[in-house]
C-alpha cells in the first residue's frame, strides 16, 4: 500500500452524518462494493426528499448490504435499492431477518397510503400527483434478499472482506459490524443500547481498530440511572395522572421493541394490582406482527419473568390489538384508554388521527417515550408548540405533553464514551455519526485527549480513504446545501406559521390593521419572488 493511502478502502456516508437518519455508508475496495445500511431519512422536508433523489451509487454495483438492524431509519431504503436492480444479498442476524419480512411490507404499505392521502388533500388538488418511493411488493423482494448469521461467527460478504457481527443492545436482533477490508481493521457501531436495557445484554465487541464509526444520538445527554423497577413505578405514575383526568393516554410508539418494552412493564403492573381497570390499545398491525416476533424469540430475552410471563406476556387480557382501520377510528370516541400507536415521531401512521383527535383536549395526554428527531412532528410537540399543522389542518395543543426517557434504546452519552473507550485502540480515526450537530460536538469534546485517534465529525457525502493505521483521507466534500436542514427547514418554519397566522392577526386589534399586516406580508413574498427573478435572469445573461 502507498504511503498516502490510495489502495485503502473508501467509505462514502450517504446518511447518518449529522443527521439521526438515513444510515448508509457506501465501502468500496478492489473492484468490490458494499453497503452497511441503506436506511430512509426522516425529519424535515428537506431530508425526507433524500428519499427520493437519485440513489448516490448504482444499486446494481453493489456485490452486498450488511445490516445493523431493522429500525427504518437503518433498513428502509433496500425495497428502493432492490426495485432498481440490486439482487445480492442483506446480511443481519436472524432476528432481523424475521423482523424484516414484516416491517418492510408495511413501509411499502405506508408509502403507498401517505401517496394516496397527500392525492386527496385539498391543498394539493393543483399538484402533480405524488407517488409512493417504492410499494409493498418492492419491499417483499427486499426482505426476501435477507441471508441470517451468527453472531461474533466470521463470514465473507464479499470475496476478500470478512466480517463479524456483535451484539449491539440496542433492539432485538440489533448487531455492530466488524469488518476487515484488505488491510484495514473497521467497526461500525449501528445503535448502541443502553446498559441494563430490558431483553438484551449489554453492548459487546472487541477493541483495537484502524477506523471506528460510532452513533453519537444522545451524546449531549446523561440520563439517571433507572432500574427496571423504577421504570415501571414512573410509568405507572404517568397512566394513573393521565387517567384520573377523564382522558386518553396517547403514547407514540415504534413498532419494535418500545412497544413490546412497554407492553411487558404495563403487564407486570396489573398482574400485581398496582393498575387496575385499565385498557391498552395498540393501534398498529405492524406491532401487532413485530410482538409475535418477539414472542417467537422469548427464549433469547432477558427480563420476560419466571411466571406465565415468560411466553404470554404479549397476551394479557388487557390488551387489544387493533387490526383494521375502521376499529381504530372508533377509538377516537373512547375516554380514560391508554392508546399505543405509531410511528414513533408521528409523521406517518395511525398515529396522527389520534393527535388529531387529542391534542385539543385539555383532559388528554400525550406521553413520549422515544427519541424525537429534528423536524419532526413528535420534536415540535415536545418543544412546547402551542399549535402545529396536522394532515393539512391547523390543531391546537391543549392536552398535557409528557416525556419518559427511561425507555430510550439509545446510549447516553456516558455509556457511548465508555463503548468507545472499550474499542482501543483505535489507530486511525473515530467517525462520530448518527447525530445531530450539538450531540455530536458535544461527544467529541467529552472523549479524553489522544483516546480515539483522530476525530471526524463527517457530513453527508462526504468520502475518506481509510488506510490502516493512518487517519482517515478526505477525498470528497458533502452536501454544503445540506448542512442547515438537517434540524430545521423552511417547511417546519412555514407550518409554525401558518399554525399560528391567523391567531396573531386576532392580537391585533384593528380590523384594517390586520389587512394592512397582510398587505405588508405579500409584498415581502412578492419582493423576494422578483429579487430571485432578476438574480436568475443576471445569471441567464452572464
């Protein structure tokens, strides 16, 4: 190898760079190319059109995809890869090939349904028609693709690169993926679990690497260390507050593993009186699917009880699955029920009928267990808005916004510093990935001088060469269009306002006021629409 490193491997980071979502880095290395992750963006408008761009590599040049795990956000682009051409195979554990054949199916479902809704908006009625990033029948190709391995067994992805996954405790099936790539040593964290989070050991693998890529979710954040106890006494005291105030407990869940954490304390409080009367409702088909997963693994999970528990927990007679739509509408008549619906970051899924319906009500409760990412609505809602724009409409935020951390799934940023710490020595450089900017710097500047080799901190599209025992080589600049929109955008700022325009105008007083404010804001949007038009017109001429 030279000494500047141009027989290394490369490493493009198409996702997860500044960003919590859209993980996909692109290795490339003696004609062979393969994929860790190919996940979807979530978050502002500006991401999410991510989704739709042309994929950043031809699909049918990559020779593999190694999986970290199924969370979307990781997983949810391959029906996209597989729909244009890619016919290799997804490597993962074999819980993650179970958890694929039901959660990509239901992402093509719900790309095929959100197409449809934003078709029947009436604010769209002069747009083009919007179509689905992929459909259902995408999506079962791709998890037919899956091919199941061990964990901590070596296996070759690709002639030449071997590969090991590790428990990553983060969801069921979650796996870091060790990889030797000609001659460099390389680990990629995926989500790092807690430690002494519910189902799961605690985060494994071994040290002494070249290059290490690292999540960086909660790098800014420590959270108290809670037992599994005292998890379930503070949920048990946000669904009796929620309660006695003659509402709804509305909880935005993921599909996997927060659903079934939640399920599995909510079980263990009324088997011991300390909950009574109470009717959870999980009003999600794909939950549904994903808990008889778990149920399936229940041997592999840690926590399920010495009891009846142990494999009918997921079946208390408490609980009621709905299934179709029509009985998830009826739920939006119902008062004092716990509601468990999703997607996490309610910006798909059933979930947002149930905001719909709740939010205004001061009796109702709105509980979050999960991270929020910026742009999202679920992020929004938390940060206190006091109305946000809903499936095209204006809702008011009167119910009682509540947030329980203790269920994370992510590392704090003590537990990420430690997994870092557990992985010298790592020679080259330490990639801070799957973050937003604050967390990330944040991370950075809590690791101990000279403890991870050089720090990158990189941005999407960027690619860097990864020689051994050398700090990585930058060889390609990211998308500097990028670097503001992955918090916020514009679009988040326009339904703030459009959320709250019309309130504003009532504050003032006078009728011809208001019409001179109005007046006064069209001519802003025309100034700027002929500013933009003359600037193109220079730009013409030139």
């Amino acid at each position: 190898m030279s000494s500047d490193g141009s027989n290394a491997p490369t490493v493009s980071l198409h996702g997860a760079a500044r960003t919590v979502t859209g993980s996909c880095f692109e290795l490339a290395h003696a004609g062979r190319r393969l994929l860790v992750d190919c996940g979807l963006f979530q978050g502002t408008r500006t991401l999410e059109a991510l989704n739709r761009e042309p994929l950043p590599f031809d699909p049918r040049a990559i020779d593999a995809v190694l999986l970290t795990h199924a969370h979307i956000d990781h997983s949810g682009l391959l029906p996209r890869l597989a729909a244009e051409g890619y016919k290799g195979p997804i490597w993962c554990t074999e819980a993650t090939a179970d958890l694929l054949r039901h959660m990509l199916p239901d992402a093509g479902r719900i790309q095929e349904f959100e197409a449809a809704r934003r078709n029947r908006r009436p604010d769209r009625r002069d747009r083009p028609a919007a179509a689905p990033i992929y459909t259902e029948a995408d999506a079962v190709a791709a998890a037919e693709l899956a091919r199941p391995v061990a964990l901590e067994s070596w296996f070759e992805p690709v002639p030449g690169v071997r590969a090991r996954l590790w428990n990553a405790g983060h969801i069921l099936g979650s796996a870091s993926v060790e990889l030797r790539v000609g001659d460099s040593h390389l680990l990629f964290s995926g989500d790092i679990g807690p430690e002494n989070k519910a189902f799961h050991p605690d985060p494994g693998g071994p040290g002494g690497f070249d290059h290490v890529f690292c999540e960086s979710t909660y790098g800014d954040r420590e959270r108290e260390a809670v037992t599994l106890e005292a998890r379930r006494g503070l949920l048990e005291r946000e669904i009796r507050t929620a309660l006695d105030g003659g509402g709804n407990l509305v909880i935005p869940v993921f599909a996997v593993e927060r659903t079934q954490e939640l399920l599995l304390d909510i079980a263990m409080l009324l088997d011991a009186g300390r909950l009574t009367n109470t009717d959870v409702f999980i009003d999600s088909p794909l939950a549904s699917r994903v808990t008889r997963v778990f149920a399936a693994h229940a041997d592999e999970l840690e926590d399920m009880g010495a009891s009846r528990h142990a494999r009918d927990v997921f079946r208390h007679p408490a609980f009621r699955f709905v299934e179709d739509a029509q009985q998830s509408m009826r739920l939006n008549d119902l008062s004092g029920a716990v509601i468990m619906a999703a997607s996490g970051m309610c910006e798909a899924g059933r979930i947002r009928h149930h905001l719909l319906h709740n939010l205004p009500r001061r009796e109702s409760t709105i509980l979050f267990v999960g991270y929020q990412a910026a742009g999202t609505l679920g992020r929004t809602i938390l940060e206190g808005a006091k109305r946000v724009r809903l499936s095209g409409r204006e809702v008011a935020v009167r119910a009682q916004i509540r947030r329980l951390d203790s269920y994370s799934a992510h590392a704090d940023r003590s537990e990420l510093l430690a997994w870092i710490a557990a992985r010298r020595l790592i020679a080259g450089s330490l990639f801070l990935t799957h973050g937003e900017p604050a967390p990330i710097e944040s991370l950075a500047a809590a690791l101990p001088p000279g403890s991870a080799g050089a720090v990158v901190q990189p941005e999407i599209g960027e690619r860097y060469a990864l020689a051994a025992g050398q700090r990585a080589k930058r060889l390609a600049t990211g998308r500097v269009d990028l670097q503001r929109a992955v918090e916020r955008d514009w679009q988040n700022d326009y339904a703030d306002l459009a959320a709250n325009l019309k309130g504003e105008l009532q504050a003032i007083e006078d009728a011809e006021a208001r019409r001179q404010a109005i007046g006064r804001m069209r001519a802003v949007l025309a100034d700027y629409r002929d500013h933009r038009g003359d600037a193109a017109r220079r730009r013409r001429a030139r």
